[in-house]
C-alpha cells in the first residue's frame, strides 16, 4: 500500500478508541462496508459483526472501506486479495456499485464463476440481500440471509476447516448452512431470514468510537423488528415483530458509554415500544447521561417520556406523520389522526423540545398525499420550530405494496414541484427533498433480480434504464424475483392488506 494511503489510514485509526485490532487468527476476514469511513463506524451493524468475528479465536477480521483504503485494509494496510474471506456489510442499495469498484481495486475476479481456488471467497449480509440477494447473485458468492448472530461463525469455521480445498466444495458445503443463500449450487434455494434471540447476547453497543464518525456516539441497541403493520415498512414484514432486549443489558451498554463521557444514542426501529423504556432512560439521567433516540412514533410520545428526552439533552424530536392526509395514512395502516399527532407536538413544546423533524413520502400507487400538505405543516410550525424532509415511496419486496411499481420521475417531480410551491405558500422554508434520481436506482435495485446485475457490473445505471426497471408491476401470479426469500407471512395476507391499501371500503 503507498505510503500516502498508509499515512491517511493510520489518521483514521488514532481517531478512535475502543476494540484493540486483532493481530493473529488462521482465517483472515475483511469485512467491508461499501461507503466511507463516516458512515460506516456510525453503523451499529457493522461494529457488532466486527468485534463479534474476531471474539472467534480462529478469526482475525479488518475492516475496509470505500474510504479510505478502498483495496485495501484500514488496520494493516494489506490488498484485500490477501485475505481469505471478503464480508461486505450492506444496507443501502447504491452500495453494490461500491462492491464492484473495490473488487475492481482489488484485482479480484468481479463475477462468482471466474474466481479460483486462490481468490477470496466473497459473502455479503445486510439487510439489502437479505430482502433480494437476486442483483448481486453473478457477483456474490455467498449471502447471509437474516440476522448474522447466534450462528454466523458456522460458515468461517467452515471455510476454515475446508481450508486449501477446492472452491467448489467449499460451496457446495455451505450452500447446506441454515441462512446462507449460495447461488451458484443451489439458485432455487429457500431461505427465510435467520430471527436472533437478541434477549441472550449481552453486549449490543458500540465498540468503537471515533471523532470521524458521522455519528460520534456510543451507539446502543434497543430492539429489532416492529410490532406496528404499516404496510410500506420493509422491518415490519422481513423482520418480524418487534423484539426488546433486556433493560438490564440496555442499561449496563448505555452506562458504560456514559462513563466513557460519551453520548449515547438509543437505537431500534421503534425505541419507545420499549415495555421499560420509561425506567431505561431515568436510569440514564440519574447516571446524567446526554442520549438520544432514532425517531419516534408521535403516538408513543407522552409527558414523562418527554420530560426524560428533555434531562437527557434532546432537542428536536424526529416524527414521521409519512403524508399529511389522514385517509392517506390509514391506507399505510399508520393509524394515528392529525388531532393526536398535533397534540403530541404540544406536548412536545411545554416539555421543552425546541424543534421537530417531520419525515414525509409521496408518489404512493394510490395518489393522495399531499393536497393538506400546507395546512398540516402550517399548523405543525405554529406549535413549534418544524423542518421537513421529503421522500418518494419506494415499494419494497416482502410488503404488501410488492407488487406495485414506483411512479414516474416526471410524475414525481410534478408532485414535488407541487409540494415545494405549497410549503413556500405556507412559509415553511425549512424543508427538503430526497434526490428523485436516487429513489428510482433504489427502487429498481431492490425490485429486480437478475436483469439487473449488467448495470451493476458497469459500476453504473442510467436513471432512464432504473425507471423501467422501479416502474415494474407484478401480477398477482407472477413469481417475483425474491420468492427465494420466504417471510413467515403468506402471500394471501400480503395480498389481502395490498388491497385495503388500494382500495379502502
């Protein structure tokens, strides 16, 4: 590695404070998270995976990023061609064109068929593939479908015991471990994403923490899956229903931070379903901890929670009301009315909040969404400080909305011209929108399969070719590209809350 990048890497790592690098172990890993370092250390994800492979005696894993050391090691400095198994942690689907760039940089093989006994064995997890592993099948080797912990070792201690075979066998091996989706022994193969028993692993918090992180906080986390049905949430339906860590171990993770003198931001999909959340955070504040929460349903928001948000140091609470039309938001089966939602902003405000993020979306196959836009958001700013982002709906694979396709960029951006004219009028100026371009690549990666790999190995995709493929609709019949993946949930339930969606009574 030059000289240069060595010295960048080694400002990265005197950075941080936390996990020693690992110095021995038979098998090397590299696991890699496909965008900068910023994003990647502010990824719980990626840190639990981290630390939880090198607490295997036989492992010894690095990480890498996009940047710094795209084709090579933070810690060391070694080509990722050194290693003996790539991991790349993915949770965004622009990332796989980042997967090509540094398999490219790397010198390795981009497609599964072309490499060699000596190349990297390269597996994928996140929760991109395990939604639709389909796009990266040509390139990936194997994908962990579900959550990695409880039995993630099972595939490293088999590429360690199969160490110096044929690459062939080694598939073949572990195309027959529970989670693990290998395309070229077995493309057909069922998996259904792997549920960890999170109440029995102990420690889930940050393990690193670095000054150049997005986020520079001891990162704890909460719960997994979602006990709401919102028929557009992909967590709810890939995941399964919410499922609480002890508030035990919650508050041992969240002290250890503290005394760290670090900020501590509570993680989850819904924090404050929490059975204990209440005594969670008193535990933090009489410790005079500064935390945070993600977001927050405005339904889950009450006066306690708010005077403990408010001891903990916050600010400005996040809240997704998703459109500004009630009928709107019933049809997502996101069932709170504008009148509990403004009386939580009220709430919000004699407790002390200074401000609000609402998080909205638009361009749903069913319309609607936007014409009380001015009068919600005028009302919301005449309670308190209130900024807005913007987002086009995206359906996703394993929800009820599956089946529909995005609507147009030229449909899209009518509306949000049309949205930004109405929040002007109503002289909301703090507000923003999601690049158009971005959600239709991202449709159309996470709603294809096959089709859609000779885009991602060009690196590239034209946003012309991303609309046809995100614009897609899928009959009823019709075998999806991610039928592979099997969900605990029937397509005849699926299918029967798409059509309360499209068609209310």
């Amino acid at each position: 590695m030059p000289w240069d990048e060595l010295s960048e890497n080694k400002r990265f790592l005197d950075s941080e404070k936390g996990f020693p690098a690992k110095k021995y172990g038979d098998l090397s890993v590299a696991l890699i998270y496909p965008g900068s370092y910023s994003a990647g250390m502010s990824s719980l994800g990626f840190q639990l995976i981290h630390r939880y492979l090198n607490l295997h005696n036989n492992i010894r894993c690095e990480r890498a990023f996009s940047h710094p050391s795209g084709g090579c090691s933070l810690e060391t400095g070694s080509g990722l061609s050194e290693f003996d198994v790539l991991s790349f942690s993915l949770s965004f689907e622009p990332q796989y064109f980042e997967v090509v760039k540094i398999l490219e940089s790397a010198k390795i093989p981009l497609l599964s068929k072309d490499r060699t006994d000596k190349d990297p064995l390269i597996t994928a997890g996140g929760i991109c593939v395990s939604m639709n592993p389909g796009p990266l099948s040509e390139i990936i080797d194997v994908f962990w479908i579900g959550d990695f912990e409880n039995n993630g070792y099972a595939v490293y201690e088999e590429v360690l015991n199969s160490k110096g075979g044929k690459r062939r066998d080694i598939l073949s091996a572990l195309s027959g471990i529970e989670g693990c989706f290998v395309p070229s022994v077995d493309p057909d193969k069922k998996c259904a994403p792997r549920i960890a028993d999170i109440s029995a692993l102990g420690s889930l918090c940050s393990c690193i923490v670095s000054s150049k992180a997005q986020f520079n906080m001891w990162l704890v986390e909460v719960s997994r899956g979602c006990g709401w049905n919102c028929r557009f949430c992909l967590v709810r339906w890939l995941c399964g229903s919410g499922r609480f860590r002890p508030k035990e171990h919650i508050i041992q993770d969240a002290v250890e931070g503290a005394k760290k003198g670090r900020k501590i931001g509570l993680l989850g999909p819904s924090v404050l379903d929490h059975p204990d959340i209440g005594e969670i955070m008193e535990c933090l504040v009489k410790e005079r901890a500064c935390f945070s929460i993600s977001s927050a349903r405005a339904d889950r928001l009450n006066p306690r929670i708010l005077e403990l948000l408010v001891k903990g140091g916050v600010k400005q609470i996040t809240v997704a009301p998703e459109t500004s039309d009630p009928e709107t938001r019933a049809r997502l089966n996101k069932n709170f009315g504008d009148d509990i939602f403004f009386e939580k902003l009220k709430e919000c405000r004699q407790a002390g909040i200074e401000s609000a993020k609402l998080y909205f979306m638009f361009g749903f196959p069913f319309g609607g969404g936007i014409d009380l836009l001015p009068d919600f958001v005028g009302k919301a700013s005449g309670i308190i400080n209130v900024s807005a982002g913007f987002a086009a709906f995206v359906p996703k694979p394993h929800t009820p909305l599956q089946w529909c396709g995005m609507r147009s960029r030229r449909e899209l951006a009518r509306i949000r011209e049309e949205a930004s004219g109405m929040l002007r009028k109503s002289k909301c100026n703090n507000f923003s929108f999601e690049d158009i371009r971005l959600s239709v690549i991202q449709g159309a990666l996470s709603r294809s399969g096959k089709e859609a790999s000779k885009f991602i190995k060009k690196g590239r995709i034209s946003v012309q070719d991303a609309e046809t493929l995100a614009l897609r609709e899928y009959g009823p019949d019709e075998k999806l590209p991610w039928d592979n993946i099997v969900t605990p949930y029937a397509e005849k339930l699926l299918s029967d809350e798409k059509e309360k969606a499209l068609r209310p009574e």
